[in-house]
C-alpha cells in the first residue's frame, strides 16, 4: 500500500533524540517527525552528504513502499535507478548461468512496490532532507560519549548534556547504543566473509566492453544486477543513477582485516580478485579504490530496549510512532525482532552460497541457477517466485496498525492505580462488541 496520503497528527508530541544519522538513524527521525514527535538526532559526522555515488543500495520492494508512502517518488526516480532482474555468470568460463526476472504482477500483489538501485550518499541525502523538511532538528559534530537511560540523558563530548522522553540508538553494531541496551562491550565474532564496497564511474563504464552483456552471447538485459560466480569469491555490479555510475559488491574470504563504511576506500578490485577471468581485467581495473566490511556475527540480544527505564531502544530500521511510550517500544520490538533475524540469517547463507570455492557445493549452486529463471522449486535461498511473497508483501505500517489493534490497545487498557493506602490494583477494561449479520 503506497501513496496514503498526509499522515494524521499525534494527539501526544514526545521528544525523541536519535543517537546517528545514518540511514536507520534518519529514517527514524523522519517517520517520527513527519507524524508530529520532536526529534533530535546527534550524528557524530561534521557534514552529512546529500548526493553523490559513495557505494551502492538495492531497495527492496517492502522498503520502497514505506519511501514512496512518504511521498519521496519523485526523488527516488531522479538519483535512482529501477531493477527488474538478476542475471548468473561464471567467472572462470565466462558462461551464462541463468537469469531471474521479478514480473510487475508479482510485485503488484506484494502491495506495490519496486526494486530500486541508488547510492548509499544520495540516500542518505533524501532521507536528510525529507527528515528536515518534516521538522527534525538534525545536528552534526555530536560525538556521543555517554548514555544514561534512566535519566533519559545523552551527554556529548564538548559536555553537553541532551535530555528526551526517549532516546534511540542507531549508532550501528558498535556505537554507545548497542552497548548501553546489551549491558557490556561488544562480544561479535568474524564470520569468514569480506565484502568489498566500490564504484565504477560513469567515465569508465565504456572501456568496459562486457559490462552489461556478461559473455558476447548473452542477451543484454538493462538495469539486471549481474552477478559473477568464482572460485571463492563473488561480485555484483549493477547501475545506481541517470548518470551511470555503477555500484561493485565483492563478496570473498575473511583477509583478517577489520573495515567500516566510515573508512576511506583504499583496496584494490584488481589485487584482490588477482587473476581472474579476462573479460572482467578491465572491470576491475577502473573501478574506484574499495571499502572493505568485514562481515561479523553478533551476540543475538534478547531484547532491543533498555529493560530498567524501558525509555531507550537500538534500531537498526525506522519504528513506527506511537505516542504510548513503553507500550510502543515493546510494540516495535515484537513487529520487527523475528523478522530482522530472520532476514540476517538469509543473507549470511546467501553470501556464503556466493562465495563457495570450487567443487560439489559450487557445482550443485551452479546447477540450481542455470534452471532457475523463475522456477519455483529451484531456490537454494537465493531467488524464488516465494521470496517476494515473504519478504515483499511486507508492509511495516501495516503491521505497526495491526500489533495496535490486536495487541496495543489491550496492554494499554491494563493499567494500574494506587490507592490511598499505596495499594495497587490492576484494572483491565475490556470491550465486546456483538457481531450482527444484515
């Protein structure tokens, strides 16, 4: 469901702060301000970018659908590019393995929305603008170096103290956040995979004869993403913009280094990837230095917000506001706790599939691929006619209504009072109302 029109006002403004200005950071400040909350949100950059390559996004279906909800089409289809399919190579030989197209009735019946490519910049720049349009007062240069949930408290490094109703960590894996909610410093290990970040400037894209095509015999399919198979590693290439850069993804093995996205891009496609296939030499020749992410397995936390004060929670995508405060918290984390864990684990195997060396395991994925085009028994927890009915018919705003139907109005209708004596009672108000058949 897109395109639903102004969003109706709270009736109770809260004042949220938001630890990062991120992607989940603004998205968050963005969903709250737009429906009348108070956000700060304190990024610990000096400036936040709002256009240019900078790595590359895919946008998923469900995720368009809550952007396009808040009316930011227009921007999506100036700075983006859409996706209709995903076209299988083999390094080595330069063989086709197969193709996988997304059909709009599909995608239809899934409520609506579209892939996207864009660049993580020029997203980050549509949800700061937007987030600032909406009201959110968003500061930079805000280095966080304490939280006290209790007090609702925030204190900066230059001392100043910022105070909330609730606050918001979306400072990543490592940030102040993450640690305040767990209890203790961060305890994740590696989990022998790197992925590599890099851009292909539009300049370079025509010295790059097989860039689109995948092998000469292949049937040039435009805005694919085109994934290449080799023997260890993995590498997508796909258009993020009218302007034609192009975003590469390499998946490989763990080189025992640690990165992030705040790191400057400094490896090297070509002495990573080494001797690869010929038709990819140039490829990789005038891509753009790379970022490298390690990728790593977190401690799975049983719970999201701060149990004690119950006003502070780590996101890691926007929440949809309520203005009952714990009752909205636990809300967020019941919708959305099950489903990220889910969508972390398929994405860990996918990367793992990517990245299998040669043999029977690569031998049987590459079976799998080259019948695939859009068989729905073939699968391998890569791509099926059955994942966008389980993960693109997703509607988060939908399910935010839904938990506050079926649940929300209950817990808040339980509610307790003292007495004179500082006796508490508990007082549940409960309504039937008949069914009557016309």
């Amino acid at each position: 469901m897109v395109n639903k029109g102004q969003p109706v006002q709270t009736s109770y403004p809260v004042n949220f702060v938001v630890l990062g200005g991120g992607l989940s950071g603004l998205a968050c400040a963005l969903a709250l301000a737009r429906v009348g909350h108070h956000v700060v949100v304190l990024e610990k950059d000096v400036e936040i970018p709002e256009s240019g390559p900078g790595g590359g996004c895919r946008l998923t279906p469900n995720m368009t659908k809550v952007l396009l909800n808040w009316n930011l089409k227009s921007e999506l289809e100036a700075r983006g590019m859409k996706m209709k399919s995903v076209v299988f190579n083999k390094c080595e030989e330069g063989q086709s393995l197969g193709k996988h197209t997304y059909q709009d009735e599909i995608l239809q019946e899934t409520g609506g929305g579209e892939w996207f490519f864009v660049s993580h910049t020029d997203l980050r720049g549509i949800l700061y603008t937007a987030a600032k349009t909406a009201g959110a007062d968003i500061r930079t240069g805000c280095d966080v170096t304490a939280i006290d949930p209790m007090s609702r408290q925030v204190t900066l490094a230059n001392g100043e103290i910022v105070t909330a109703d609730i606050i918001v960590g979306a400072d990543g894996p490592e940030g102040h956040g993450r640690e305040t909610v767990a209890g203790h410093p961060d305890t994740s290990t590696p989990a022998g995979i790197t992925m590599y970040n890099a851009t292909l400037p539009a300049k370079a894209v025509p010295e790059v004869d097989e860039i689109r095509g995948g092998p000469a015999e292949t049937e040039v399919v435009q805005n694919a993403v085109y994934v290449w198979y080799g023997d260890g590693y993995c590498l997508y290439d796909y258009p993020m913009n009218p302007q034609g850069d192009h975003a590469l993804h390499v998946y490989g093995p763990d080189d025992g280094q640690d990165g992030s996205w705040h790191d400057k891009p400094t490896v090297s496609l070509a002495n990573l990837l080494g001797d690869v296939e010929p038709k990819l030499a140039n490829f990789v020749q005038s891509a753009s230095p790379a970022v490298r992410l390690r990728i790593r397995n977190y401690e799975e936390l049983e719970d999201w917000i701060h149990e004690d004060s119950e006003r502070m929670l780590i996101i890691g995508e926007a929440a949809h506001p309520f203005p009952q405060i714990p009752n909205f918290l636990w809300g967020f984390q019941d919708i959305r706790q099950d489903r990220c864990k889910m969508a972390q684990e398929r994405e860990v195997h996918r990367a793992r599939l990517f990245t299998l060396k040669n043999g029977p395991e690569q031998e049987e994925r590459d079976k799998v691929l080259r019948v695939l085009n859009n068989d729905e028994d073939a699968d391998l927890g890569l791509y099926s006619l059955e994942e966008p009915r389980v993960l693109f018919a997703y509607d988060c705003e939908e399910q935010g209504e839904e938990w506050w139907q079926s649940w929300g109005l209950l817990r808040e209708r339980s509610h307790q009072t003292r007495t004179k004596d500082g006796e508490v009672k508990v007082a549940m108000h409960v309504e039937v109302k008949a069914a009557h058949s016309s």
